[in-house]
C-alpha cells in the first residue's frame, strides 16, 4: 500500500470537510426568511401572488375542502353529548356548506361582474365532533380559554379549524374569530404573527338552529380573511378604490368616502340598492347568500398565503399545470395547489418556501431553471411527487447544445420530497 498517497487522500478529505464547514457556515448565516408581511415590494408577489384576482376559481378549480372540528363544552342547561344534539350538528354544517356551495346573485350587482355560483370551498366535519363534560368552560366565550384546554385534551386537535360552542352566558349566538388579515400585520395578542397561528370561531347556542348556521358561516367568512361589507363595531372592507385589497366588484368602481352598506340587521332589500343587501359579509338574514368573485378570491387566497392554508385537505389538486413563463422570484410562503412547470427561458428562484400538493410535481422544461436559493420546497402534507428535470433525449437535441432543465440548490436550499415539516 502506498501510505503516502493514502495520507495525501486523507488530507484531501479533510480539506474537503473543512471546506464544506465553511460553505454550511456561510450558507446558515445567508438563509433567507420568506416574508408574507405587507412589507414584501418584491414585484412577483405585489403584482401577482398577493393580488385577490389571481386566485379567483373557475368552473373547473378542485373544491377545496377544509378539516373543522366542532368543540361543545357542556353544562347545566346546554346541549348535551346526545344523538340528537349530533343530528343537530350535522344538519348545521350541511346548511353551512349550503351557503358555500349555492351562492346567490347579488340583490346589489356591479355591471359586468359574473356570478360564481359555488365558492369552491367547503367545511368537512367528518367525525370531528368532540363533547368536554364536567368543565365550568361552558360558559365562557374565549377562545384562548377554549383552545387551551382542548389542546390539554389532545393537541391534535389543533390541526382543524375549530368551532367552539358554549352558551357564553348569554342565549344570544355571537361569534369572534381571529382574522388572518390582522396576524400578516404583526398582530400581536392571543393570535401569533405567524403562517401557524391558530383561526378559530366561536358561536353561542343551546342548541343549533339555522340562524346559528348562517351566523357560523359568517364568521368562517372571517376566518379565511373576508372583512364586513357593512360598517358596523368592527372591522370592515377598504373603500380606498386605489388600494389593491378593495372590492371593487362589491363597492363599485366610484365608491363614496363611506362606500358600505348602511342597512341593519333583518334590514329590508331593496335589489339594485347599497343600503341592504345580501351578501355573506353583510348582516342580514337569507335564505343563500353572495359573495363576489373578489371575495370569493380572497378566501382562496387565504388558503395559499395566510395561516387558514394548514386546515386544507391534503388530497386537494388541481391538475391544471402552473407555468413559469418568465423570471420570478418567490421569497415568500406559498402552498400551492398544482403541478408547476418551468418553461424554456425561465428562471424561478425560490428563497421563500414552496408547499407542493400530495400529487403534484415540479417540472424543469429543457432550457428552465429553479435555484433554490436558500428556499424550502417541501409537501404541504406527507409526500409530494419531487423535482422532475427534462434532459435531451435525441440526437437532434443534443445536437443543439447542451440545454438540459437546471436545477441547483443554494445557501442551505432544501428540496424535501418526503417529510412533512408542517405547513
Ligand atoms: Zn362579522
């Protein structure tokens, strides 16, 4: 054996440690946060992923279906853990997702503006129904209290959209919920700044009727974004026609300084009038609602960018290809629905992070190239179909040059094609 040539090897792959010591402590230290904020002027996101417009479904969009739980806390007086209580619960989530499923024309239309008539979301409770007896918990109506104690119980349970009911203290149903609009903003508090952060809603009832559907529906309205269309106690949509998150659809093109609608609740329709009208985010009692396509973009935009994203379904897909046709940065957090292809020309470099759908891949067509720089892309649930690079497969090709798809990984970029590491 020729030991100095074993030790020349063995010098070579220290330096190569050492080396690659160096590179992992540089890269560390260049890793990049994705940033879903209002603080994000990247052109990619402003002009497109952050837009309501672009995430408007079609008649042929996958229905996305959304993990709830339902959570009653029992007491003296309420419901109680019984088959009619059940069948109750039941019917209210099939009248709930009525309202989804159906929506009506709008008593108040802008002109040119088509009606969607299914949102394309629904709420599944499958056998999510949870009863906690013997608390004093059955009369309160905080969600932070609430949440609390059923993570105690089983922190699994924090992987749903939670609905909590108690009777609050009061027989009037009322809700809260946390808007995902306020958690990107930095909203400190109950609710975490964060794509984890939990969204829940809380209705109070003896015992569920269809007012409390309607309301529940309402309030899963704020839970994916939607703000009021009317300008009562709290929280209503823009009326600055300049800024991109105003609805125009809704509002008009002019809208007045005050441009809501200034009816009350059980107000009276007048079709063709802003005062009283139909619309899921107003306050009026109907038999179906409307949401505008506007509206109906936001929700789903929620559902790719904002923390409601994680109580999606893993199975949902769309298997329409998402083509990268020009160069585009994505330094931010997106879960996406749908195979994406990198065309010829194309450069998409990812230093945000990329949730992929269970059966969705990411193809790099020949003269394409994803870097990874310093990005994540991961599933969105257990598995994903990785990273498909299209090489030259005849003579022909390679005879033009050497214009395989490119794919290279960056400063700490990962591509995991296995585990879920959360959403
Ligand atoms: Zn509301």
């Amino acid at each position: 054996m020729n030991t100095g040539k074993t030790k020349y090897i063995v010098f070579l792959l220290y330096v190569f440690a050492f080396q690659q010591t160096l590179l992992w402590a540089q890269v560390k230290t260049k890793k990049a946060a994705p940033d879903n904020s209002n603080a994000n002027t990247n052109p990619d996101y402003t002009g497109y992923y952050k837009k309501i417009e672009s995430y408007i479904p079609d008649e042929y969009s996958p229905v996305k279906h959304i993990r709830v739980a339902v959570n009653i806390f029992t007491g003296p007086g309420t419901m109680q853990n019984t088959d009619s209580t059940r069948a109750a619960i039941k019917q209210m989530m099939l009248w709930l997702n009525g309202f989804y499923a159906n929506v009506d024309s709008a008593t108040y239309g802008i002109a040119g503006v088509p009606w969607i008539k299914d949102t394309k979301i629904r709420f599944d409770l499958d056998d999510r129904l949870y009863f906690y007896e013997g608390t004093k918990l059955y009369n309160t109506s905080s969600i932070s209290v609430l949440e609390k104690h059923i993570a105690g119980v089983d922190p699994e349970r924090l992987n749903n959209l939670n609905i909590y009911i108690t009777d609050g203290g009061t027989a009037q149903p009322h809700a809260i919920s946390p808007y995902p609009n306020f958690i990107l903003q930095g909203h400190t508090g109950t609710h975490p700044s964060s794509l984890e952060g939990n969204v829940a809603v809380y209705i109070s009832t003896l015992f569920p009727n269809y007012v409390n559907s309607q309301t529940l529906a309402h309030e899963l309205g704020h839970a994916l974004d939607l703000l009021h269309t009317y300008n009562r106690a709290c929280c209503p949509e823009t009326c600055n026609a300049s800024d991109p998150e105003y609805l125009y659809d809704v509002f008009g093109p002019n809208p007045p300084a005050d441009c809501y609608e200034q009816g009350r609740f059980g107000c009276t329709i007048t079709p063709g009038e802003n005062t009283c009208t139909n619309n899921m985010m107003g306050g009026n009692n109907m038999l179906y609602y409307y949401f505008s396509p506007m509206q109906i973009g936001k929700l789903h935009r929620a559902l790719a960018i904002k923390s409601p994203r994680k109580y999606v379904k893993d199975d949902v897909f769309d298997n329409r290809e998402y083509r990268i046709k020009k160069d585009e940065t994505w330094n931010f957090d997106i879960r996406c629905y749908s195979p994406i292809v990198v065309e010829a020309g194309a450069t998409l470099t990812v230093t945000g992070r990329i949730l992929m759908p269970e059966q969705g891949e990411i193809i790099i067509k020949r003269g394409g190239r994803l870097i990874v720089d310093g990005g994540t892309i991961t599933g969105a649930g257990k598995k994903w179909e990785g990273v498909k690079i299209k090489t030259s497969t005849t003579a022909l090709e390679r005879l033009f040059g050497n214009n395989d798809g490119l794919l290279e990984i960056k400063n700490d970029g990962v591509i995991d094609e296995t585990t879920n590491k959360g959403h």
